[in-house]
C-alpha cells in the first residue's frame, strides 16, 4: 500500500463548541469557577450537596431547600434488589469502572420517568443518580470481597456514606471532610472528555441515563480519570524519597510523562492541587504515613526542576497529583479512585445534561456533526473499482 497522508486528530483543542453558564476554567490564570463562585471558596466554605444543588438549580440553596435536596439524595441511595443481584453475577475481577457503567443502564429500568422527558422528570432522574453512584461503588467493592453491602444510611452526608458504606464504620468527621471537599472540587470541570460524551449523546435525546453511561466510558480512561491511579502506581513503583531523583531522569530520558505534571487546559497552578495536597498531607499525618505524601511533594519539586532545564519552560502539578495519596490515607482502594472522581463528577455531567437539553438556545437539543477532511487515497484519486475474490 502507497503511502497515505498522516491523518490529523486536534481533539477539539481550542475550539469553542458551544456556550454554557455552569462552568469557567480561566486556565490563563489558573481559576475555576462554578455558576460564578471559585472553586476554593466553594470547597472551603460548601458541602459537596450544597455544590450539587448549586450547579443543579443555578444558585446555592438556602436551609431549607438544602434540607429537601438532602432528603431527597437520602431516599434514593438504595440500589433496587435486582441490580444488587445483578452486580453478584460479576466476575470478581471485573474493573470497578466496567461495573458502573454496567449498572447506569440497569438503574434506568427501575426509573419510574424514563420515559418522561420534561425537565422536571430529567432533574428527578439527576438526584437519583448523585445519590446512587456512592452507593453502587461501595457495594461493588464489599461483593467482590465476599462481603454483603452496606445499607446507606440516611443521617450521613454522601461523602460519610461512601466511607461508611465502604468499611461499615462511620467515618469521623475530619475524614469525612475531607473526601466531601475532594469531591467539591472533581464536581465540575466544563468541556472536559466525559463531559462532552455526556453532552454528546444528551444532544441525540437520548435519556439521562444514556448519556451518564458514555461519561462513565469516557472517564475510565488513563489519560482522563485514571491519571489518578496512574499516579499512585507511579509513588508505588519509586518507593523511597531516595529513589525519586533517579526515576524522574529515567522518565525523561525516555520521553515519558511525569503523571500528574501538567493539564491541558490550566497554563499555570491547577487551583485544585494545593487544596488536595494540604489534605493529603494533613490525612497522612493524622494517620502517622506520610511516605506518600513525601515522595510527592519531592517528586513536584525534582519534577519541575528537570522539565525546566531541559524544556525551558514551567510545567504545574494538577489535581490528580496529589488526590491519589489523599484517596489512600482515606483507606479508599487505589481502583477505585477513579469511581470516586465519577461519585464527584455525576454532579457535573447531570448539570451538563440539563443544560444540552433545555438551555435557551434554540433548537435544543443541538445534535452535534461535527465534520471530518477524508485523506484515504487508496486507489488513486477517484474511487476504487472492485477487484472480485479470485483476482485479489
């Protein structure tokens, strides 16, 4: 075969595809804001339900309307009896990601207003599905121990509940506090790749449901959710603060990525990484390990300092950086930090949802066609003239 034209894929870089009112990543100077608030003040002073009902209903509740919205996230944690049978059919390996994008489809046969597709029935699907994510990870990890789930339990927040359910042992609440403000700031990140999945099938008109399984897919990725197990496998392999500088030559040498150095979209600090960082400092301290946090930080530093001198340029920590070392000391297993950044995001995608399907601009929804430049050239430049089976 001659050869062909290299096919170019700019992944939509830079591209503005559409406008939206939930989410800004000012990534010039390292801001993100939510429906107009920043994200630092949001996961200092809010809780993760207080972000949800502020990206839901395009302001922050008052007592209470937080009070409804928890009540209501409280009486739809429970998984119908059948996706729990379901879900022990599994093989025992089955990649916890796979698992929750199997049962997002199971969840919407048990969804009394599938098939009803007015924004009221499409936010009640929402709060079903925010207060369920939590619940179909913790279960899946007690199944494929051998162990039965935990029932959520209705006095906790969904950052408790998820500890809780996980272990059986309500969590204290600096724990807790400190995965709900790790979910308020993976609860929304604009046009990132799950997000535009979701909006994507949202546009075709598809139902909720549909759409949350495409960003489930989307996010199970390396080079988006799963940077942050990457990362903790990364602080696994190097082992020792001793080991960090030999690692990091080893990988550039290579031509290899430091994992968690660098975003697509921030040019500067990630204004999530610190917050994440203090808090898996402070949770490793709290539980007398601070190894991984060490090596970390080390790794942030010699990482930086190695980029420069052989790129001349900065590079930045993100907020998978440090969120793995964080996820761990919180006693959550390394595959299932992915899961919890979809516990977080589900937030973010039902928003997305929503707005794809019943912002102001008209038509809504907007199916999305985007167009591709064919450069196959496989007979010449006119089409290619069938060669029948005994003459190939």
């Amino acid at each position: 075969m001659e050869e062909c034209k290299p096919i170019l894929n700019t992944g939509l870089r830079g591209l503005v595809i559409a406008d939206t009112r939930i989410c800004e990543v000012d990534g010039a100077n390292g801001r993100l804001i939510y429906r107009g608030y920043l994200v630092q003040d949001l996961a200092e002073n809010a809780t993760f339900e207080e972000v949800s009902f502020l990206l839901l209903y395009e302001k922050l509740p008052d007592k209470d309307e937080l009070e409804e919205f928890k009540r209501q996230l409280a009486a739809q944690r429970a998984l119908p009896p059948e996706v729990i049978a379901a879900m022990k059919t599994r093989p025992e390996d089955a990649l916890p990601m796979d698992v929750l994008q199997a049962v997002v489809p199971m969840l919407a046969n048990h969804d009394s207003d599938i098939k009803d597709q007015s924004q009221e029935a499409v936010l009640r699907m929402a709060t079903r599905l925010i207060a369920k994510f939590a619940t179909i990870i913790a279960a899946w990890d007690r199944i494929r121990n051998h162990k039965e789930p935990v029932e959520p339990s209705p006095d906790l927040s969904q950052a408790a509940n998820f500890l809780y359910m996980l272990s059986g042992e309500v969590p204290d609440d600096d724990v807790a506090r400190y995965l709900d403000k790790a979910l308020v700031l993976h609860a929304e990140h604009s046009f990132n790749a799950s997000t535009f999945a979701a909006r994507e099938v949202a546009s075709t008109r598809a139902h909720i449901y549909a759409a949350v399984a495409a960003a489930v897919g989307s996010l199970s990725g390396d080079l988006h959710g799963g940077a942050n197990t990457r990362v903790m496998e990364m602080l696994f392999k190097i082992g020792t603060p001793e080991a960090v500088k030999d690692y990091v030559h080893q990988e550039f040498d290579a031509g290899r990525v430091i994992f968690g150095l660098g975003h697509a979209v921030y040019d500067t600090d990630d204004p999530r990484a610190y917050i994440v960082s203090a808090m898996s400092k402070a949770m490793e301290e709290k539980i007398g390990k601070t190894r991984w946090h060490e090596i970390s930080a080390l790794l942030e530093k010699t990482g930086k300092e190695e980029f420069k001198r052989r790129k001349g340029k900065d590079i930045y920590v993100n907020v998978d950086f440090y969120s793995g070392s964080l996820y761990l000391s919180l006693g959550i297993p390394v595959d299932l930090f992915t899961p919890v950044f979809g516990i977080a995001r589900i937030s973010g995608w039902c928003t997305h949802v929503i707005e794809e399907q019943f912002a102001g601009a008209a038509p809504k929804p907007m199916l999305y066609r985007p167009e591709s430049e064919y450069v196959g050239d496989y007979c010449g430049p006119d089409v290619c003239e069938f060669t029948p089976m005994d003459e190939r």
